[in-house]
C-alpha cells in the first residue's frame, strides 16, 4: 500500500471514530447513567421516565406526520415538475435550473420565507381586503403545520424532479412509440408508462429512504416557525423529536435541563430513524428484488 494511500485511510478512520463513534457511545452511555449523576451507577430509569412522558410520545407523533407529510409533498411536487419538465422538452434548462434552486436554500431560510412576515400577512391582506374573506389564523397548528410541511417539501422536491426526470429519460423510445401506435393517450401514458417507472425505480426509492430519515429528525424549519408562532415551551405543536431535545436543553420544565433525559431521547431518535430505513429499504429495495 502506498503511502499516502495509508495516510488517507487512517485520516478517514480518525475522522469517524471521533466525529461519529466517540459521541454515540458517550451519549449511549450518558442514557444510562443514575438521573442523580452519580458516576459508575447505570440503570434503565431514564428510559422508563422518557417512554412515561406525554411529551415524547406527542413529539415523536409529530414526527411521523411531518415525515409523511413533507415525504408525500416532495414527492408528488416533484415528478409532477419532472413531467412538465419532459413535456416541454430537456432542451429547456433553464426552468430546470431554476426549480432546482431551492436546493442552494438552508432550511432555516426556507422556514423564514414560509413565514408569516414574508408570505402569509400579503396573502391574508389580499383575500380579506380583495375578497372580503376572514384572515387565516396562521398561530392555529391545523394550519401552520401543513405549512411547515409545504415549506419542506418545496425546498426537498427539487431532488426528486431531478431523479424522476433521469427515469424518463432512460425509459426506451420504443416503448412510447409501440404505446402510442396501440391507441395510448397521454393520459395512458402518464398512467401506465411513467409514474409506474418512477416509482419502481431504485433511485427514487432509495431517496425516498434517505429523506424519510431526514425528515423525521427535522429541526430548522419546526424551529423557526415555534419562533413566529409564540409556540417555545415544551408540548408544543412544533415539537418534533429534534426540537424537542432542544427545549429540553434550552427551556426544560424543570428549570434544569437533564442531560441524562436529552441523550435517552437522543438514542430513542437513532433507534426508530435506523428501524424506519430498515423496514423502507425491505419494502422498496429487497421487496422489488423477489
């Protein structure tokens, strides 16, 4: 092996020993340690106090309805810009650039142009003074958090549109071409030929895996809308698993936040991300297989 061939491996294994290994292990062990601190004493306490929590389980509920949420809106936004896209031809890349932009987006940003300063006070100001209709009431959680959720999928769907589109375009010629000769309509086309390919495809799949991960630890755009929305404290509508943790830290209810119960929650978070890529990856990948 050459020299800086070693150097690199042992770089890249430093790396992840302690950027990755060393903190789990140490927040591993910190969710065992005795809720009093009391150094060498390990027990299961803080798993019982967290699963005794309503908190935990309104945020972990949370979760699930912003991963399918925001999963579902990427997904739908996103061949549905693909197959406009591919009607109007690939020659035009500058609409196809231009919907990707929002891929340059932090989330924190996205959640501040979702807001209500920046968006929604104009459209409540156009519908009450154009059309006379009563103001949306964006501080009530059925409507902010569908909200967050469109935000989500508008800064994420431009993936999928870029995935969908390398679908389409590796569908044969042939096949349009026989389907059109038998009587398909573009319709029939949409409904036997393309979506079934997008959504049989590996590469959407697979995508599909890796943001369901990341949707279910989101954290930027929940965070900034708990800002607009007064929303701070612990139980909120916000709180997702991530956000959760960090009112644990930043606003505990008991005035003191509890290590111990942050690092639980932190290796229960681990647990179901790992547990849900697992079984998604047996669905779509392995159930494809067979």
């Amino acid at each position: 092996m050459r020299l800086s061939s070693l150097i690199w491996s042992i770089t890249v294994l430093a790396v992840a020993v302690l950027g990755s290994l060393v903190p789990l292990a140490y927040t591993l062990y910190l969710s065992f340690i005795s809720p009093g601190g009391e150094v060498g004493t390990l027990t299961l306490k803080n798993f019982a106090s967290v699963i005794s929590d309503v908190n935990f389980y309104r945020s972990t509920f949370l979760s699930i309805a912003y991963t399918l949420l925001s999963l579902m809106g990427s997904l739908v936004i996103g061949v549905a810009a693909a197959l406009v896209l591919s009607a109007l031809g690939r020659s035009n890349r500058i609409l196809e650039g231009l919907y990707a932009m929002p891929l340059a987006v932090s989330p924190i940003i996205a959640g501040i142009l979702w807001s209500p300063p920046a968006v929604w006070d104009d459209i409540n100001s156009l519908l009450h003074v154009s059309f006379g209709l009563p103001f949306i009431d964006v501080t009530d959680a059925i409507i902010y958090f569908p909200i967050m959720t469109l935000a989500e999928s508008w800064l994420w769907s431009p993936l999928f549109m870029l995935a969908s589109l390398i679908v389409i375009e590796d569908i044969p010629k042939e096949c349009v071409g026989a389907a059109r000769l038998m009587g398909a309509n573009e319709f029939d086309l949409l409904r036997y030929l393309y979506l079934p390919s997008i959504l049989r495809s590996n590469v959407v799949r697979t995508l599909m895996i890796i943001k369901s991960i990341d949707f279910f630890r989101a954290f930027e755009i929940p965070f900034a809308w708990s800002n607009w929305v007064r929303a701070t404290q612990v139980g909120e509508a916000t709180d997702t698993l991530s956000l959760l943790l960090f009112k644990q830290l930043v606003y505990p209810p008991s005035g003191l936040p509890s290590i111990q119960y942050i690092a639980t929650v932190s290796m229960l978070l681990l647990g179901v991300s790992l547990s849900v890529a697992f079984v998604l990856f047996r669905v779509f990948v392995q159930g494809e297989r067979s």
